[in-house]
C-alpha cells in the first residue's frame, strides 16, 4: 500500500472504532481533507477539489476577515444573552433589516436543527395545534421532533404530521396549495388542529424544487386560514444564495409567520436561529421559558456579522446571480447534448440537474447520478445528489465563485457525461 | 442619566425591541459585560466581577490555548464529518479513555439540548419504549423533546415522561431507586414501555443534590431490569468540575448505557456529543440516519481537544477538589455564623448553598437569595441560584480558580449576609 492507503485504512478503522455506525462517508473513496480556501478543499496528497457541493462556506472557506473576526471575539468575550451586549443586538437588528416588517424578533440557536424545532415548538404553543404540514421528502433537522418531519432520513412521521407531494413540475406546482388545503381537510376530520406549514423555500432534499415561483403564497393562505402558521425554512436557501434576495421567500412573494436560518450563517461556525412575529414569541413566552446556551454567544454573533458584512462588501449576491445564470447556461448546453439530462433547476447558486437513466451505460438515474459524482470527484470537483431516487446532482459552490471555476465545473461535467455517452 | 446609564437604557430598549419577550437577563441592575479573562468579567466601566457562575468557561475566560487552537483551525480547515479528518477521531478516542470499557463509541452535536434530545431518540428507537423518568424539577435542554423533560422550564411533560421527587436530603436519596421502581410500575400499569432514566448526575436545577453518592447504581439496575436504558447527564458536572473524576456518574460507581455532555466542553464554543455503547447506536443506525452538520466540525473537535489538553496540564480536576474543599470550609463557617444557611452541598467546583428564610431581615429563603445574589453582584462576584424555590445559591467558577479569588468570594458572600443578620 502506498503511504495515503495505509493513512486512509487508518483513519477508517480508527473512525468505526472510535465514531461508529451513525457516521457515513461521501464518495466511493472518500476524502481526508486537511485544509480549505475560497472554492477549494485540499487532501492530504496536495490535490485540489473545487468545492461545489457544501452550502455552508457561503462566503469561501476560511475567510480572512470571517475567521479574524472569530480570533478578535474569542480573545475578547464569549458569554451568554443573559448579560447586557452589544453583537447579539446589532447582529438581530441587520437580520431584522433584510426581512419583511411583520418579522420583528430574533432568536439564536446554533444548529438548523435548533431552530426547526423552535419553531415547531412555538408553532404548538401558540396554535394549541399538533399538525404538521411538510412535503414527503423533506430534510429539517435531526431533533426528535423534527426527524419526524424529515422523511428523507428514514424516520416515520411524527405523530400529527402530514405529508404532502412535493411540488415538481409545474402541474405538482400549481397543485400545491390544493394539496396543502386537502391535506388540512384530512387533518381536521381526524380531529388535528393545524400547527403550521413547514416548508424549504427552495425544496432540497425533494430535489431542488425552485420553479416556478409563486405558489407558496397560496399554499400559506390555507394554512393561515386554518389557524396555522407558515414556517420558511431558509437554513439552505437562505443568505443569498437564491442571488436575487437575501431569503428565498421573497422569490415566493411570501411573508412568513416564523423563518428559520443556519448553515451559511456562521460559515461553518455553528451559528442559526430563527426570525418571528413579535406576537408569537409574546405567547409563547407567556406559556415557557427558553434559553439556549450557546444561542447568540459573543463569538457566534461575531462571526454572523462578520458573514453578512463579507456578503454585502463583496455584492455576493449579485455575483450568485450572475455565477448561476453563468452555470445554469453551461448545464443546458450539456443538457442538448446528453439526452439523459431531463432538467436543469435552481435559482442563484442553489442549482439541481435531474438524471434520467443513461442508455449508453445502461445505468438508471440513480446509478447515473452516483456515476457522475464518483467521477468528478476523482477529476476534483465536488458535488452530492439529492432527490426520492438520488439521481438529482446538488450544485452549490460558495457565492464567492468566479467564472474560471464555473467553466472548471462544466468542463469536468462535461467530462464525465462524456465517458459514458 | 450618567453616560452608563444612558448605555443601559439604550440597550435595553434595543433588546426588547429585536430579541423580544423570550430574553431575560439576570440581576436588577443587569451587566453590561464587554471582555472577560479567567476567572473575571468586565463590565463596560472596567468594574470587573469574579465569575463564580457560569460553569461553560471551565478552563478560565479566553484561555489562550484554546482561542489559539480555534484560531489555527479556523483558518485552516472547518468542515464536517462526510470526509476524512484526524480531529474527531482524536477527540473521540481521547474522550472514551476516560469512560468505562462499555461505552465505546461518541456522536457529536452542537448543545447539551441536542445530545440529550438524540439520546432520548436513541432510547426510543432501541428499547421500543416510550417512557422517560427524570427528576420533578430537572432541565436537561430546550429541544421540543427534552423540554417535554425539563420542568423547570415551565412546559408540560411530555408523552410519556414520569417525574420522580429528586433525591434530596438523605432520606430522599436512600428513597430514590425505590421511587424509580415505582414509577416503572405506574408506567408499565400504563402500558408505557419504559425507554429511559434520564437524570443529571449531580442534580442540578433539583437544589445541587450532590450526595451520598451511590444511589444512582441502584436505579440504573431498575430501569435495566425494565428494558430501559440509564441516560447520564453529563453537560453540567462534567469535565472534571466535581473535582474527583471527569464525569459525575463515576462518584456514584455506575456505568450508564449513554453519557452526554456539552457546556463546558469547548469553553463558551458551541460543542457537544454523546457516548454510548456501540450496541446501541447500531441498533440506532438500522433505523435511521443521523447526521449533524456543524457535529464534530474541524474547528470544535480542535477547540474541544484544546480544553482537554488544558484540563490535563494545568491539573485542573485535583484543582477543582482543591478549590472546592477550601470553598466548602469557608462555606460551613458561614452557616456555623448565619443560622439559616441550611446546608452546604456540592462536590468539587459545583456547589449549592441552601437558604432557609432569613429572619432578621423578613425574608423568604427565595427572597434571601435574591437578596444575596443582587448584593454580591454589586460587591463584584457573580452567582446564580437554583432549586424549585429558587432557594440555592449556585456556585460554580472556572476550574482554575485560586484561594485568592474563592477568599474574595467568601469574603463578599460574608457581607452580604452579615449586611441584613
């Protein structure tokens, strides 16, 4: 073997000792990565990989003024929301600022998962309702709570929740809120009270479900009327990465009753929390407290503000725009070349390509989309699939990218439809 | 209005206004704390305050070690677990030799709140169960689930969760496994399938019940009996703060089946996990996936082993029984003085002082401990209090305190009682 085999023999067998069975691996030879910039990881070999795949370097990895940020805070303070301090204050004050005006309150978590389940928990309170509305291949978190509402990770449903077809296509777009409002009919006749409507704004995990546009403001008004709530789960689409707003509801022209936020926010630094009505959190609190340790730290508000300030300095959303539009014109012109590319989908840099099966390689989509990420991987390019049948390629590269590493990306794709053509 | 005054006003009214109603602070006159360093805070006047509360900065505010350690990694790597990285395997391996044999594998998250949620998910999905039993006045996080186990928080229990009086003074601790055994009665009486005892292993929000120890083994073999599982809270006496052992199960000689823990393990960074035996997350990872993005990310496992290492090298854990015992004999000549400072509890850096009303001053117990904790603020030391009459003062400094500093905490808590005797 040569020195990287026995390191990754080693590292493998040290993690199903140390780590165990809950823990899984991308890539058919999976990756040691040991250091970060910009679009790219590196392994331990020196070899680069543009880094297509992770939603959460919203700014690059390791940014310098991100991380200098961190460094500054960490050396100076880091405490709790039960003092008097300056960060979480501006921090909730430039969130609140990029929202609609109803959205009035901020509340810190550190995971997506936190805030998912936050809002679930207000969304209950408040209602006196335990129905949940979520599409029937959505991801929101990992709380007991909210795995019950993350079909995709194999755990049932919870108890009130229900769960409706996700819109794709337009036929499944127009027949949303229909959906949404039958599925509420099927609730009240089993004597749930509706609690809330929990969708992505962009639908990840249903397969990148961007167009068109529209139909939640539909789907929300059935809810509300219901006495329900509609919850904007922003923790992938949002921070720009739609490249026209800060919040992928505002592509819906939608106002939520609660929107949540994680990943991006912190750039890796476990940062999230969620935006609200102020009446919502007045009746919750009325009924229970909540503190979270960690939630709104020094630190933590440190480095969310300095994510929103590197997005705005460097007009990170306008270049997610213009590096989208730029990607999605290469991904259609593979597209008229490889038939088995049935749709390229997304807005900004949140961008899905759906895989038909490939006749030349006699492979279904799912082996297609599994094809395809192996092999660019080993051309340097990461990317995931996503979607009930996995054989939808994830695209979601920091906002920071340029055009070179845009065409680096189509080429390997190129590429690797081409060795199977 | 004094300039400060001014300052407070402003960021009161800032903070009602984007944090809204959920948001409390502590103390009448609330702190404006701006930078912190061991065991002292400064407020925004320089007036500096002796943290003998929060038990998150274990290795002292700002430790040098560890904010360089996070400052390396930061701007080295931050990624998940989907790769290949030395850090986690690191941490693991370092965090499992100190644990019993059984328990051989860690699962990262980013709370306390998360660990004891996922553990309470494993228990469910391994046992079959349903039934939780933990203390009548417990807190072990904010998620939707756990704050079903929390009552001190104010929310309902949840389906399926018992409460059993806490195991106070000792008749109450010698009564403990006998009430656990009769909750599982109840409980099986009710066709609810034991799942868990989920209880911290000093009981904290419960008045800082910290003795005899022993009896915990006792009710961990009753829920076994049972089909459940013994869940050990770790995320406030671990890490070595009860001065004898890493984890507070091992003064009760028990081997609990899950171990979780948080606050103190990245000093103020937002890092937690959970160990267990390996059994058990493979009957886990049958069921379901689990996967936490920002759990066991490059820059916490390497802020986490930076605390480890420091614990270690600065002898922290004999420095918290060192510490504790001097605190404890300053504590008891106190209440030899001050009739009703019922009892002195605690083991290590973890201590509970428990008030009996003060009857030279008319005040309740929980009125006197309001008093005491607003007084010492103002003479510059910082405690909270606890219990289900808000009766206990809490005290829990950084483990690296030194005798001057636990003489200035003594000597301040001496005034405050001496000021209405």
């Amino acid at each position: 073997m040569t020195d990287t085999e026995t390191d990754t023999t080693d590292l493998l067998s040290r993690r199903a000792r140390a780590l165990g069975p809950t823990y899984t691996l991308f890539y058919d030879e999976p990756l040691h990565i040991v250091r970060a910039e910009g679009v790219w990881m590196y392994d331990a070999e020196g070899r680069r990989y543009l880094d297509a795949y992770n939603n959460v370097p919203v700014v690059g990895h390791c940014h310098p003024h991100v991380v200098e940020e961190l460094a500054r805070q960490a050396r100076t303070l880091n405490t709790h929301t039960r003092y008097l301090a300056e960060q979480p204050l501006e921090l909730a004050e430039k969130l609140l600022a990029t929202m609609p005006r109803d959205i009035g309150n901020v509340v810190y978590t550190c995971t997506g998962s936190e805030a998912n389940d936050l809002a679930a928990r207000i969304s209950k309170t408040v209602t006196g309702g335990t129905g949940f509305i979520i599409t029937d291949y959505a991801y929101h978190g990992a709380t007991d709570t909210i795995a019950g509402m993350s079909p995709e990770d194999g755990a049932p449903l919870g108890p009130g929740v229900y769960a409706v077809p996700a819109p794709l296509g337009t036929e499944g777009a127009a027949k949303f809120a229909d959906r949404v409002r039958q599925c509420i009919d099927l609730m009240q006749a089993a004597n749930v009270k509706p609690a809330a409507l929990l969708v992505d704004t962009i639908f990840s995990s249903d397969g990148v479900v961007s167009h068109p546009t529209g139909f939640l403001a539909e789907a929300a008004a059935h809810i509300r009327a219901a006495g329900g709530l509609f919850i904007a789960d922003e923790v992938q689409p949002g921070f720009g990465r739609t490249g026209d707003h800060m919040w992928g509801f505002a592509r819906h022209g939608v106002v939520p009753d609660i929107v949540t936020m994680g990943k991006p926010m912190g750039n890796g630094h476990p940062v999230a929390a969620l935006a609200a009505r102020p009446e919502l959190l007045e009746a919750f609190a009325r009924h229970t407290r909540y503190f979270n340790t960690f939630g709104g730290n020094s630190v933590s508000c440190a480095v969310a503000l300095a994510v929103l300030h590197v997005i705005e300095k460097e007009n990170l959303v306008a270049n997610a725009r213009a590096m989208g539009e730029y990607l999605q014109q290469g991904l259609r012109k593979l597209a008229q070349r490889y038939s088995w590319i049935r749709e390229v989908r997304g807005a900004g840099l949140f961008l899905g390509v759906d895989l038909a099966a490939n006749p030349a390689a006699r492979l279904t989509a799912r082996q297609e989309a599994t094809r395809i990420i192996n092999d660019l991987s080993r051309q340097g390019v990461l990317v995931g699939s996503t979607g009930r049948d996995s054989n939808v390629l994830k695209i979601r590269p920091p906002l920071t990218m340029v055009r070179a590493e845009a065409d680096f990306l189509i080429d390997a794709l190129e590429g690797s439809f081409r060795a199977e053509a």
